[in-house]
C-alpha cells in the first residue's frame, strides 16, 4: 500500500486574497445566488456601506449614493475620504484599517479590517477612489490584485470615498440582486441613522423617527395601542402588541441587524417581560406579555463581538468591556423609561394588560388540546413516516451546516419519494402531505392542534412554543406545477401567513423552482423553466429534440432531482413588501370569493394562455 506522504512540501501560505477566494464562507457567509436575505451578494454590498455609515455616525457625510446597475455595484459616501497615502493598503492589507483606534471609531461595526479586503478578493473588477480636500488618488483590482494605481491629482469633487465592484462569477455563479432585500438593508440604516439619507437607483430613503418608523412601515395591521418609542444615549427601542400570533423582533447593534438576535435581543425579551409584570403587580407568563410583542432594540456597545464575520448574532456579555452587563444595561433602561412611560399613559397600560388577559385565556384553553396534539404528532411520525428526517438541525449551534439544514413539503408519495431518493440525508428533511390542507384563513390556532396535517408540520418544524426552536432554516414548499399544486401551495402559505407570520417574516419560507420541461438529443439535455427557454433550448440543439413535458414531481426521476435540490437549486422566497397587509392578502386571495378575485383570475389566466400548449389553452378558453 503506497505511503501517505506528509512532508514540508504540504505545507502551504496563502496570502490574503488567496485564502479569501479559498474559504469565502469564512468572510461573507454562504455564498447563495441571491434568493436570500443574507447570501454573500447582500453582505459585498453591507460590508461597503457600513464603512459609509461608521462615517456618518462618526459626524462626517449626511448623505450616500448606491448603484445596483447590470451587476455592478457602486457606493459614494461625502465622509472624509480614505487617507489619500493609504487608499490601496486599506482594502488589500488584511489587519489594516482607521478602526483599531477606538477613539476614532468608538462604536463600529467593522472591527476587524476584513470586510472591505473581502469584497475585493471575491470582485472580478474592484475600483476605489478617496477625495480629500481638493485631491483624488485611486486604484483598481481583479480579484483582490492590483491593475492600476493612479497618482494624486486635483479635483473639485466633494470629500468621500467611491467603490464599485462585480461580484466574481467564477464564485457567485448565477446570481441575482433582489431589489426588496436591498430596499430593506438600506431602510434599516436609515431607521438607525436619523439624519442619514440614502439614495439608491434615483430613490431617496430618509427616516425621521428612527426605530418608530420602522415598525409602522413594517406592521401588519394597526397596532393595538401607540407604539412606545423610548431612547437614551446608547438604546433605543419601539415596541407595541399587534394582531398576529408570535412575536416579531428587529434587533440592532452599532446599525447592524442582527438578524440571529444575541445578547441584546434575549435581555430585551426578558426584560420587558419582567418590566410590565413589575408594573401591574401580578405573576403574569412572559408568554402571555410577549405574545402578539413587535418591537425594535438597538443598542451600541464599544468594541463589539459577533459569533460570526457576517455579524449576524451579537456575543458580546457587556455594553462595554468592563462595564455593566447586557441584561442590567437593558433592565435598568426600561425599569426606568418603559415602566415610566405605563404611568404616564394609562390607557395604553389597560390595553396592555387585556391583551396579556386575552392571551392567558387562550393558552389555557389550548392547554389540554396541546398535550393531546403532541403525543398524536409522535405516534403519527412513528408509524406513518410522514417526516424523513435529516441528521443536522439548524438548533445545532455548533454544526456549520447548520444554515444549510432544509424542509421540503411535498404532496404524495411519487413526489416526496423522489426528493427523498436525491436529497442530502444531512441537511435536508422531506415532509409528505396527505391530501390537500386545510383552507385555515379567519380560523383559531386550536385548529393548529386538532388538524393533522398542520398539527405535524408544527411538530416538524418544532416551533410550538417558540421560534426560537425551529429545527430548519428554509423551509420550502415543493408541490406540482399544476392547479392543484398551485392551490397546495396556496393553502401552505395561508397556514403560515395565519399562525407563524415570522416564518415568512424572517425569510424562512421558500417555493422550489423545478423545470416544466426537459429538451434533450443524443448529445446533450437542458433543463427548462418556462416556456421561454424551452424556445430557446430547441434553438440551440437544432432539429426535431425530445421534448418532455414535467406535469408533476412525482414524473422526475431520482437521478435527474438531484440537479433540482443539489447545488443549482432555485428557491423562490415567500416575501411580503412594504405595503403588505397579511390580512389582507389572505382575505383576497382565501377569502369568499368576490367579483375582483373572480376578474383576477379569469385575466391571468388569459395572460398564462400565452405561454402554455394548445391543450390548456383550450381549457384556458372554456374556463374563462
């Protein structure tokens, strides 16, 4: 048996880029295509414009102008520009960076000096160049490598710093900017950066009221009572009750989101809990205070620690190192302001506390249902095997596939068969649907528990008592692409919009893309996902391909799935705008049917006869 070598000649250096390009995960997180919120794409754009904002809240530059155009991205910031003899080690020198002097940049999200020297490495085409005080000195990359670095010359340009980059291909393959996850990221620093206006693609986003703002742009539905807006030097916070199950939190550390919570976020949810139950004097269930709970924290702490480059989850135990920790920093605040506030308002402390009421009646209602409800999902899932687990969960803190972790619900035992036969046993679980749901719009939660097929996609999910126990990061409905499929779907997604809003929310819930059609010679097959590239694929092999007509998963073979779920996947996120009302989206959509929905349908299905075959355009015809 041939010797395993193991000598100096297996030992390599890599330099900065290199092992940049070699791990990126370890820089920006998953890579992604853009499908969701925090793929790679999203944190390029993020690690530039903190160091815009770090500007702004250090008292340099009010405004900031973004790019999204063909790929490329670009960011102007009217700071105080890069120090015009550095401008080149700043973005290509790991460790190098004006954030390692606290007194300069005392509450940053950038700490490390990586982020800048990231986005640079992962570029195809990287381009910097700094303004100060009447010069300009420049320099462009190709993947983390100098092309050219210009001289210092005059200009009569403002102070600041330009980027523009191309996220690389041979990386980011088929990648996509969605304007909705970018419109969020910016609103986010706006709501964090009072004062701040960013421009972005000719639209000007400006926050007047911070935190408060972004709650009444966020909310569905009116709150039960005025949102509570409280502040002081180092924390603010927005918090009302709505009139949705869970509870839905946007948390914030030096204008970063944390969109995995933290410290802030568990002393925040503790504390107001304890706050409100000081206040009205009874031994109330923190459950109870928080059900229905929207609310907003954004504290800034000196010299942050995030679990992770991508700083999506705050570590840090105190607000400043060797100063008072998170929970009292947080506790003392709202003991003084939030318990304050009740006083002074007391209507909106007796519509506080008949919704703790409301919602210890209905948990002690569903009580006795719940138990009956869990032992049921048990037995069920062990003898009719409706969940083909996987081995890594996203609660396995620990696991760096953790992210990775998928459900797909399927319909049928063709569909789910094949899934199962193609899919990653480690990160991701099939659930089988038995039969269409229930249509669960303008119901209680009680049918949550007494329905089997939602009962055990609860239990699936282990989000029964709290979200924070959700065992899979994306969550993806897989059903045909057909009408009955489309009405699975339909009835998916009103279960979770109704009872688990934050699953959609938080970007949890995905749609599986899966070709319509496979055009395929002796040579070569493609894949095809609408009728548009079906043309194109029997362009470019010529005469007479075969062509296969995909009505259902369950017609996929194993071995062909395996494209679909495997690294090309194609996930459509489940989003809701800006202006999204759930109530009102499933009132539309779920609700009895009314003269508007009937001319919706009739119209796009007029629209669809377009792009389908001969066949369903007739019954496209007799249906209208």
């Amino acid at each position: 048996m041939a010797e395993n070598q193991y000598t100096e000649d297996n030992i390599r250096s890599l330099d900065w880029k290199e092992h940049i390009r070699l791990r990126p995960g370890m820089y920006i997180g998953k890579l992604g295509d853009g499908a969701a919120a925090d793929d790679g794409i999203y944190i390029l754009i993020k690690e530039v414009v903190d160091n815009s904002i770090d500007e702004f809240v250090m008292g340099n530059g009010k405004k900031v102008e973004i790019k999204i155009t063909d790929g490329k991205v670009t960011v102007r910031d009217y700071g105080r520009g890069i120090p015009l003899g550095k401008v080149v080690e700043v973005v290509s020198k790991m460790n190098t960076g004006g954030k390692y002097d606290s007194k300069a940049f005392k509450k940053s999200v950038g700490l490390n000096g990586v982020g800048t020297k990231a986005v640079n490495a992962l570029a195809s085409h990287f381009m910097v160049y700094a303004v100060r005080d009447g010069e300009k000195k420049g320099a462009t990359f190709s993947r983390g490598e100098l092309v050219e670095e210009t001289k210092n010359e005059k200009t009569d340009e403002l102070n600041g710093t330009y980027v523009e980059f191309i996220p690389d291909i041979a990386i980011f393959k088929k990648h996509v900017f969605k304007t909705a996850y970018v419109d969020k990221m910016i609103w986010n620093y706006c709501y964090l950066n009072r004062g701040l206006s960013i421009h972005y693609n000719g639209q000007k986003f400006q926050s007047k009221d911070g935190l408060k703002d972004l709650l009444e742009n966020n909310m569905d539905g009116d709150p039960l009572y005025p949102i509570i807006h409280i502040e002081d030097e180092d924390i603010e916070v927005a918090f009302t009750h709505g009139r949705t199950y869970g509870e839905d939190y946007y948390s914030f550390v030096n204008g970063q989101h944390t969109t995995q919570g933290g410290t802030h976020h568990s002393a925040f949810r503790e504390s107001v809990a304890k706050v409100i139950k000081d206040f009205y004097g009874k031994n109330y269930e923190a459950s109870d205070i928080r059900q229905s709970i929207v609310a907003a924290v954004a504290v800034k702490v000196i010299e942050p620690v995030f679990e992770s480059q991508t700083k999506t989850k705050l570590g840090s135990q105190e607000i400043e190192p060797g100063g008072k920790s998170m929970r009292a920093f947080i506790n003392d605040f709202l003991k003084d302001k939030l318990d304050n506030y009740l006083h002074k308002n007391p209507k909106v402390a007796e519509t506080i506390e008949k919704k703790i009421k409301q919602s210890e009646r209905e948990r002690k209602e569903l009580s006795g249902i719940r138990k009956i409800a869990r032992d049921r999902a048990k037995k069920s899932n062990l003898h009719n095997k409706k969940l083909r687990d996987c081995r890594t969960h996203l609660t396995d803190l620990k696991d760096d596939k953790a992210e990775e972790t998928t459900l797909f619900i399927t319909e049928g035992d063709s569909a789910s068969g094949s899934i199962t036969k193609s899919r990653d046993v480690n990160t991701q679980a099939v659930f089988s649907l038995k039969g269409k749901p229930l249509n669960s719009y303008g119901l209680t939660k009680k049918i949550v528990y007494e329905n089997e097929e939602f009962n055990l996609i609860q239990a699936a999910l282990d989000i029964e008592d709290d979200m924070d126990n959700l065992r899979y990061n994306k969550i993806v409905i897989a059903t045909d692409a057909d009408v009955d499929g489309m009405h699975i779907r339909m009835l998916l997604l009103t279960f979770f919009l109704q009872f688990f809003p934050d699953l959609v929310k938080r970007n949890h819930v995905y749609v599986l893309q899966t070709p319509l059609f496979r055009v395929r010679n002796k040579q070569k097959t493609i894949y095809c996902y609408s009728d548009e590239e079906r043309r194109k694929a029997i362009d470019a092999l010529g005469k007479n391909p075969e062509i296969t007509r995909f009505k259902g998963l369950g017609e996929i073979s194993p071995d062909e799935f395996k494209h679909f779920i495997g690294k090309d996947i194609r996930l459509e996120p489940v989003m809701l705008t800006k202006d999204a009302s759930i109530d009102e989206i499933l009132s539309y959509y779920m609700g009895k049917n009314t003269p508007a929905r009937q001319e919706f349908i009739i119209d796009n299905l007029r629209v669809e006869g377009d792009i389908v075959d001969e066949e369903e355009s007739e019954i496209i015809e007799k249906a209208s």
